[in-house]
C-alpha cells in the first residue's frame, strides 16, 4: 500500500514538482512570518526589573559653569527638599538609567577568556526604591559597598546566563582598567515594552558630579495617584535651590507618559508591520487554495477511473490529503535546514529564547491545517462527481 502510494507521487512527479515549489516558498514565508510574530510577543511579554507607575522624571540641564562645591551642595538640597514633600516616597539621581530614554554607553568586559560588551546604567543607593527593583539574585547596592577596591555591580539575567553560565554572583569582570564584583542580578531593561532588551549592569554612584555632566535626571517617586501634584511643585522647588541663570528644566513628565509616548511611536512601526503579515498570511491561504484546487482539478480523469474501480469518495480524500501533506512535509524540512543555516535564527542569535522552536511548531501545524483545508475542500467536490462524469473530462 505505502509502495502504491509513493510510485502515484512518482508517476505524477511533475505536476507534484509544481506543487512542491510553491509549498516549499509558501512555507518559506508563513515560517518567516511567524518566527517575526512570536518574537515580537516573546520580547513583549519579557518582564522589565522596574516599575514606572506613580514616577516623576526632572531632568535639569545646565546652562553655564558653576563653582563645583557650590553645584554639589545645591544638587544634595534639591535632594532633599524633592523628598520632604509628604506625598514623596523616595528620590533617586541618576544620568544613564531612565527608561524610555535611547541614550546609553556601553563598554567591553572580559571573564577568564570570554569577552562581552555590556551597556551601563550608573545609579544611586535610592534608584531601587525609587523604580521598585527587586534582585532576582544577590542584592542591591548598600552601604557596605563603598570604598571597595573592587567595584560591586548588578548586572541583568541575560547577562547573567548569556556570559557568566547562569552563575555569576561573587565573579568578577574587568574592563581592561578596573575590576566589577558581580552582588546582584536582575530582570531586563527595556526602554519600551516592545523593545528587546540588551545586557546591561547597573554601577554604584555615590557623587552626583552635576559639572560634568550636561544633564542630570532626578526620579521622584510619590505616593499613588500625586504624581500631577508633583508635576506642578517641582518648577518652584527646582529654581527655589538651584541658581536658574546656571541651570534649567529641560523636561518634566511622568514615567507613565514617556511609556505612553514611546510605545505609541514603537507600536505604530510595528501595527504596519503587522498588518503587512496578516496581507501575507491571508495570500499565502488564497494561493495554497488555489494551487491545491487546481492541482485537484488536473487528476479529474485519474479520480474517476479510481471511482470506476471501486474507490470511495472518502478514500479518494484521504488520499489527496496524505499526497499533499507529503509533499507539503517535505517542503517544511528543507526550509527549516535552509533557515538553520542562518546564525541570527538560532538560540544565542538575535532571536529570543525559545522562539525557533515555537516557530517550528506553529508554522508546522499551520501548514498542516492550510494544506487540509486547502486540499479538503476540493477533493470533496472532485470525489462527489460521478465517474462517467469524471471520464469526460479527459
């Protein structure tokens, strides 16, 4: 029987030839298609380590020079008259750790021979507790780790399980100048929910250094729902402490709205880009119908000689439904061989964890289901005709 079905495909090799270009292209896109849709959701659904609900971001720029003491001591007053309010919680400063912000830098590190680059987020005791962080591993930085000639850092999961084997706390990186004690790891940065994140370490600052820098961002965290009552005090009490001829606000939002904002302008890309899959998926189901129907209409003579001998309609179903899964199996395993040739697909590629694999399933069961639909409905017309029908239609 299996001997019968395979010299059939044989006989009608280059029809099913045909047939087998256009599954194998079609299974090229609708694989594509869906490892771009479950990558997006699998970075959507990527927990970020902070929480941005009820936080206000001050970002004060600088205009002139100022004597350092004199802008050192104005920046640790500001601190603290931020976080006298009664519906302030904490305050943190901080210049290269604020999301949905696109500025960052980034340096390599090396491990025993491994060699990494890792973006860096500079940060105070209160960032923490300001942005709800909660080590996954380890802990956060205290006052036990200053004066350390051996610098504490806190560094992501990815980093954690991409460069240190999952095992990273009490090893230490260096840079090439100074040595990083890994005391904490946390959960991903993202700058905007749809973002994929990258390795990054937070990195302990105690001074805040305004001079030399030409912004510094305070984030101010209330109790919930103040965060508008903060929006409207912080103008007075920024230029009520700082000298205004040398500094100035050059922003004040909520977190909340800079994620609103920044997802807004991501989503809209990828809406279109959505909407240009979901065309494609719906061509790719017109075209796998249409090929597979005509493909059926060509063996109208072939399906009636079967009937004329004794063939049942569901028998003849069964049979173009196998040929084309067959072949349609076939066209699956060369793409995906073709597809795991490429470095950017694989794990420890760009793709998220996990996402191949959820690919190679999704994109196969749905080819199976296209091709059973595809195959069903006109099989079941072909097999309903009458065989001297059939016959006519040589």
């Amino acid at each position: 029987m299996i001997r019968i079905f395979f010299k059939t495909l044989w006989n009608n090799r280059k029809r099913n030839i045909l047939v087998f270009i256009e599954l194998l292209m079609i299974s090229l896109v609708l694989f594509n298609l869906t490892l771009y849709i479950v990558n997006m959701v699998t970075i959507y659904r990527i927990k970020n380590c902070y929480n941005t609900d009820n936080v206000v971001l001050i970002n004060i720029s600088k205009k002139a020079e100022e004597d350092k003491d004199k802008t050192d001591q104005a920046f640790a007053n500001l601190k603290k008259v931020l976080a006298s309010n009664p519906f302030v919680e904490s305050v943190s400063i901080s210049t290269t750790a604020l999301p949905y912000n696109y500025n960052l830098w980034s340096s390599d590190y090396k491990y025993d021979d491994q060699h990494f680059n890792l973006a860096g987020r500079r940060v105070d005791f209160d960032y923490a507790r300001v942005m709800k962080i909660t080590p996954v591993k380890g802990r956060w930085f205290d006052e036990t780790d200053l004066g350390k000639t051996v610098e504490p850092i806190v560094i992501s999961k990815s980093a954690d399980e991409k460069y240190l084997d999952g095992n990273s706390l009490g090893k230490t990186i260096d840079d090439g100048n100074r040595k990083f004690e890994v005391i904490g790891v946390v959960d991903e940065f993202k700058r905007s929910d749809i973002e994929k994140p990258i390795p990054f370490a937070f990195f302990l600052k105690t001074n805040v250094d305004p001079q030399y820098y030409w912004s510094v961002s305070f984030l101010v965290r209330t109790t919930e729902g103040n965060t508008g009552k903060m929006l409207e005090m912080a103008e007075s009490q920024v230029y009520s402490t700082l000298d205004p001829e040398k500094w100035a606000i050059s922003s004040l939002n909520s977190l909340d709205n800079m994620r609103a904002a920044q997802n807004a302008d991501s989503s809209q890309r990828n809406y279109l880009s959505i909407i240009i899959a979901l065309f494609i998926m719906i061509n790719v189901f017109l075209g796998t119908i249409g090929i597979l129907w005509y493909n059926t209409n060509l063996r109208i003579n072939e399906i009636g000689i079967k009937r004329a001998v004794g063939s049942t309609g569901l028998g003849i179903r069964k049979m173009l439904i196998l040929e084309n899964l067959v072949i349609a199996g076939f066209a699956l395993v060369i793409v995906m061989l073709v597809i795991m040739q490429v470095p950017t697909f694989l794990p420890g590629g760009e793709l998220e964890n996990g996402v191949y694999v959820k690919s190679v399933w999704i994109s196969s069961i749905s080819m199976v289901l296209l091709v059973l639909v595809s195959t069903w409905i006109p099989a079941s017309i072909a097999s309903n005709i009458h065989p001297a029908t059939a016959l006519k239609t040589e």
